[in-house]
C-alpha cells in the first residue's frame, strides 16, 4: 500500500522483501470505512468489491448452539457510507501487487542489520549484500528486524522506554485456514450473496471458534484458545508444540469434532482446506511507544500489535501507510533533522487514534473469545444490557476518522456521520493555487486575443 502511494507522490522507493514471494497464508481479512474511503481514493474500490462479500450477519452462540447475541451489518446503514468487506487475505495480497512495478520488490532480503548517520540510513541482509537510502520504513511485522535492531540502538544509548523492551503479551494460541471451493448443495449457506459471521464460544474450556463464508464458495475458519484460561500443562503443551503443517495435527485432533453453523464441523473445514496453507499462531498484543528514531520509522505490525478479534489489525497498517505517505509527501529536505521532525509528525498523528483502537479491541476479544469468570461477566452485560443507541453511537465514532491521501483529488463524502478532520497537505494546496493561478492566466490570455475561453473544474479543498 505504502508503494502504490509513494508511486502516485514520485517518491523513488525500493522493497526489500524478507521472502521469496510466497502468499500470505489464507486467512481471512476485512476492510471497513476507516479505510475504504482511501482505496477508493487511489481507484481500487471497485476491484476489492469484486473478490468480496459485504458482511451481513454477526451470530455468536455457545456450543450447544443457544444464542448470545446477533447483529445485522450496520455498515450497511447509509450513515457510514460503506458497507464492510469481507474477502481471502491472499485475493488482496494479489491485488495490492499487482499495482507495484516488479522491479521494485527484492525478495530474499532479510535485514540482519543497520546504520544511519547525518546523510543516508545503511541496512545489511543475510545474504550479505547492503543497501543505503534517506529513509528506512520497517513494514516487517510483529517480529521487526528493523525494530529489534532499532531498539537494541537505542537501549545502548539509554533512550529507550522501559515498556518497549518489554515483550509482547501472548494472550491466544489461534489455528486459522480458508478452504477450497465447497459444494453449496452441501453447505446451503455458501449460496448468501452476503458474509454470515459465526462465532462459538464453549463454555467451561478456553476454546472458541468461527466460520464465515466468502466469495468463489470457500469458508474462512478459525480456532482460539485462550491461554490465560488453559492449565499450566496446557500451557507448556501449547509452548512447545513445532510450527508449521507437520506439527498441526495435535491441534486439529483436538477441534476436529467443534461444529459451526452451516459448515458441519471445524474437521470438515480443515479436510477442505490445503495442509500447507493452514496456520497456528500466538495472537499477541502490543503498542509501542518507539516508532520512529532518526532517519527510521515503524509501521504496521513492527510499531502496534493489535489482537485480530475486530478485523481491524490490517485497517490500522494500512492507515498507517496513508498517513506516513502524506508525511513524506510534505517533507521537504533531506536532511536529517528534517526527516527526523516529520517521522515524528507521523507518530502524533496516528498514536492516540491506534491507542484508542487498541483498547477497543482488548474488549471485543473479551466479547469473542474471554472464558475467566470477569470476562464472561463482562460479555454478558455488553451483549445484553448495553442500549442499541449506545452501540450505535461507538461504531459511528469509531468510523469517523477515515485518513485519505492528502495529495489526491478528494472524493465525495460517503455517509452521513460527522468525519474528524486530518492534516492537510502543505505542498498540495500551494500546487493547487499555482495551477489555478496559471489557468486563469491562460483563460485572461485567451480572452484578451478573441479564442474560446477553456475553463478548468478547480477541486474545492
């Protein structure tokens, strides 16, 4: 995302790529308003509407199928302006690339180390080679090279915050997977126009899970296990499990039998899903302090690790490129102060919204996956006793900040909610006044000598 905006700012860039190009494994992803407004912006709506469902439903039961709650798509309420998008993680991964020039991307490029001084920022990869620029963005997710290596900088110089070199809470062991095309007459459910949410909780274990179907007849699943609420043998059970297809049979053994409206069970999703796209991951979660030093900035995963139960860990990086794009389109020395001044910009205009995010979705976890007593406690009150005014009021709160590229035309305004206001672009209002500027001239001009006057839309800021 953050090429395909540097590409339309003409800010020269290269992608140095940890892998050799392998898709993102098949989960699940969802988009909302908070960052619709941006694709649309850069003229991808259209193609994303095409590899998705809208979400329609949300169902959360227990496992003897008794209902906790059920939500219809408020996205669809014409107050927000866009519906929310459901679709294959690898669908969008392909989707993003394909707007990126190839030679941009150098694939098998881990960074093992890296060196800035008053001109140029310097990184070094396993395989030996090294590459220097003005600005090094550490896009490398929840295990950042670029933050590891950045961190261990700065702790020597006793810069750093005590909270950052604290590690991350791992608060779920998850096991996700889309399938392949499913036989609709067997599975009805997959004939919805629309994306049904089911979410299981089982009482009295840490296990829930959930299933939701998406376009071309596939099911995205997944599996949590809450591991504050496993025994200390589960555990260390958890904890030394191997990683990869080869070790997930002992998880799967274990959920095979959990059934999910619609899909039969979580064993008929994973017979249906390839082996080798099926992940097991700790969920983890936290928000960094750091996120920029120098002529070095973080983000995405590498700056906030957010919990995936609100879908919005994807919203968040990808706002995270938009805002840093303004930043830079802006920037208007090389100079290492100067570069130093605007990464800082970025982090104040971004913390508090991803502060205020990341304490949200702690409760919608609570909601989707807690099994401690408190927390059961808790999501009974949220799902049963809060008012449906008041439910509706924080989702149009949460959907008014919308980030948009500042130096693009702006589109109409979607739905009907107050938007917060953002940062303008300095540079892109004094490009804009000189072009209006030099097509009145032409239009006097042209005036003055009899020839038909051309006027021009100007774009109202």
């Amino acid at each position: 995302m953050l090429a395909i905006l540097l590409d339309k700012a003409r800010i020269p860039y290269e992608i140095y790529e940890r892998t050799s190009g392998v898709k993102p494994l098949g989960s699940i992803m969802s988009l909302t308003a908070n960052i619709l407004a941006a694709i649309e912006q850069i003229g991808l709506l259209d193609e994303l509407k095409a590899m998705s469902f809208p979400g329609n439903k949300v169902n959360i039961m227990y496992d003897n199928m008794e209902v906790a709650a059920l939500f219809g798509n408020v996205d669809k309420d014409d107050e927000i302006g866009y519906e929310y998008f459901n679709f294959a993680r690898p669908k969008f991964h392909e989707l993003l690339l394909s707007k990126v020039p190839a030679e941009k991307i150098h694939y098998n490029k881990k960074v093992v180390s890296m060196d800035e001084n008053e001109e140029r920022v310097l990184i070094q990869c396993d395989d030996g080679t090294t590459y220097r620029g003005d600005i090094l963005v550490g896009a490398d997710g929840t295990y950042s090279e670029v933050r590891q290596s950045l961190y261990k900088t700065l702790q020597e110089k006793n810069l750093l915050p005590s909270s950052d070199a604290v590690e991350m809470k791992k608060g779920f062991l998850a096991m996700f997977g889309t399938t392949d095309p499913m036989d609709p007459e067997q599975y009805p459910f997959l004939k919805n126009e629309g994306s049904t949410f089911n979410q299981v909780i089982e009482r009295g274990t840490s296990y829930s899970w959930a299933g939701f179907n998406i376009p071309e007849n596939r099911v995205c699943w997944a599996v949590v296990s809450q591991i504050a609420s496993t025994t200390k043998s589960e555990q260390t059970k958890f904890s030394s499990l191997g990683w990869g297809p080869e070790s997930n049979h002992d998880f799967t053994d274990q959920v095979r039998d959990f059934k999910v409206p619609g899909c039969g069970t979580i064993g008929n999703l994973i017979d249906a899903t390839p082996k080798d796209t099926i992940c097991r991951v700790f969920l983890e979660e936290k928000l960094f302090k750091t996120w920029s030093f120098g002529r070095i900035v973080l983000i995405g995963d590498a700056a906030h690790k957010l919990l995936p139960s609100a879908g919005q860990g994807v919203v968040c990086a990808l706002q995270d490129s938009v805002v840093l794009a303004n930043c830079l389109y802006d920037l208007e020395s090389l100079d290492k102060d100067a570069i130093h001044k605007t990464l800082l910009d970025f982090k104040e205009q971004r913390y508090h919204h991803v502060a205020e995010l990341y304490e949200k979705i702690k409760i919608n976890a609570v909601i989707l996956h807690g099994q401690t007593l408190q927390e059961r406690i808790l999501r009974h009150v949220l799902l049963n006793w809060m008012p449906e005014s008041i439910q509706r009021r924080e989702i149009h709160k949460g959907f008014a900040y919308r980030p948009m590229v500042a130096f693009l035309p702006p589109i109409p305004k979607r739905g009907k909610i107050d938007l917060l206001p953002q940062k303008p672009s300095v540079r892109y209002e004094r490009e804009q006044k000189k072009k209006r500027e030099e097509e009145a001239l032409k239009n006097k001009a042209a005036a003055e000598d009899g020839s038909s006057v051309t006027v021009s839309p100007i774009v109202a800021l």
